[in-house]
C-alpha cells in the first residue's frame, strides 16, 4: 500500500517514507520510542504498517507488540512532533466478533489498535482518521502474500489449468484495488476528514465471479470447476458502509474485472 501510495501523495505533498530499512527515516515500531527518528515540517503521518504473527505465543506477542503497542507509541511520537494528522490503517477484519471463522489474533489486534488510537485521541486531541479496508490487492507479486487464493486463480487463468473451488457455495468476499485506497487517502487528507470508515468496493464478489474475471483477462481456456466433495467455503463479507465515499465524494473505480485485467497486462508486460 505504501508503494501505491507514494506517487499519488506526491502530486501535491513532499512524501517522507518511514520504515525498518530503505526508508528516509529509521521507524520500527516494535522498539522503543526513543529509537524512532525525527524530523522538522511533517503534517500527516500514514501509517500502513502491520504484523502477521503465527498462532505461537511469540507471534501473538510479536503482534501485539506492533499492531497495538506499536501504535500507541507513533501517536506519542505524532505528539511530540505536533502532527497535525495521523492516517491509522486498520483492516475490515477489526470488526469481527469472536464467532466469525475468520476471528484471529490479527483482527483482535486491529480492534485493538483502533480502540487505542480513539481514546488516545479524544484524551491527547491528536487529529484522527482510521481507515478499515477490506481485502486489498494490486499489480505484482507483493500482493501474493495476504490474498493467497486470488493469485492462485489468477495463475491459473495465465497458465490456461482448471480453477477448482471447494464445496458447493460460491463464497463471496469484499476485494478493493490499491490504487482506489490510494486516492481515497489522498482525498481523506484533503478535506481533512477524521473519524473511524470502512474503506470497501461498492459491490461483493464471488469467487466464481473473480474465476470469470481472470479467465477473460488473460483469453484463458482454463475450466471452473467446483468440487462437492470438498467442504465449502463459507463467506467472509460485511454491510456496506459508504459514508466516507459521500464525504470525499469519490467511490471506488476500479472492478475486479478491471484490477485482474491491470495485473494481466503487467505479466504479458513481463515476458
């Protein structure tokens, strides 16, 4: 997300990046605060960074320790640099309960994390807006990692084999394009919005509907086929919220007919 983000804020803004390595300044947010960097003349502060711990106790700590007491320990460096905005990144998955499939120490840590950054900002008055994404994807291979089984249906469709979908129930998810994210923070920064948003595609999809996608993207001769005997795979969406998108006054452009077909054109692009 911060690489898709970069050219966009610079069009009107002077981009600093922070981070553990490549980065203009040194920012870990698992070490003490007295090891982040400063500098001078920094208005808002994004904040995409996030941990994907295993379900060991060491990556549970490791977790918490980014997802959350990391984040209380940027907005005190946002305090003592007088940052007159804090972008938080959170995820869709914030707001699940303890009964959804989907429930993890991950989206405890968001949950976490949000609720941490809103008490510290109504008690410090630091300026707050938290973004909750639903699953976001792009062009290229850094993606892969946390949408697994929408590159395997993408590499399928490239590769003309058969996309095979467990059980019976066409799932459907909640897929937004990085490039819309990156527009809808340029646009949150603008106007100055604050406050917690869900940040998702207008519509839902199905997996047979993404299998679709890919196949034209790519002229595929690939099959879709589902497998019965294999235990379905549930749903995973949430109630459409578009609040944020009536106060930017910007709605997600891009299809997933669209985004698959921007990572079609930039694998023909690599060969």
């Amino acid at each position: 997300m911060a690489q898709a983000l970069k050219p966009v804020l610079a069009e009107f803004a002077d981009v600093v990046t922070a981070g553990r390595a490549g980065c203009d300044l040194y920012l870990d947010l698992s070490k003490p605060l007295e090891k982040f960097e400063c500098t001078e003349c920094i208005d808002v502060v994004i904040n995409t960074s996030a941990k994907f711990g295993d379900n060991s106790l060491e990556g549970i700590l490791q977790t918490e320790n980014v997802n959350v007491l990391g984040v209380l320990r940027l907005c005190q460096w946002c305090s003592q640099m007088k940052i007159r905005h804090l972008i938080q990144i959170s995820s869709i998955f914030a707001g699940l309960d303890k009964h959804s499939q989907f429930y993890s120490f991950y989206s405890l840590s968001k949950k976490h994390a949000d609720e941490l950054t809103e008490l510290y900002s109504s008690r410090f008055g630091l300026p707050l807006t938290i973004l909750r994404p639903a699953q976001f994807y792009g062009v290229g291979e850094s993606f892969r990692q946390h949408q697994p089984f929408l590159y395997t249906i993408i590499d399928k469709a490239a590769t003309d084999q058969e996309i095979q979908i467990y059980g019976t129930n066409d799932a459907l998810r909640n897929f937004i394009h990085v490039d819309d994210i990156a527009n809808i923070i340029a646009l949150v920064i603008k106007r100055n919005i604050q406050g917690t948003y869900h940040c998702m595609y207008p519509q839902n999809v199905s997996y047979s509907e993404v299998a679709k996608a890919a196949i034209a993207a790519f002229d595929s001769k690939s099959a879709l086929k589902f497998m019965p005997q294999q235990p379905d795979i549930p749903d995973n969406v949430f109630e459409f919220d578009d609040s944020l998108y009536r106060l930017i006054n910007y709605f997600p452009q891009i299809s997933i007919e669209m985004g698959i077909k921007k990572e079609a054109d930039y694998r023909k692009g690599c060969q």
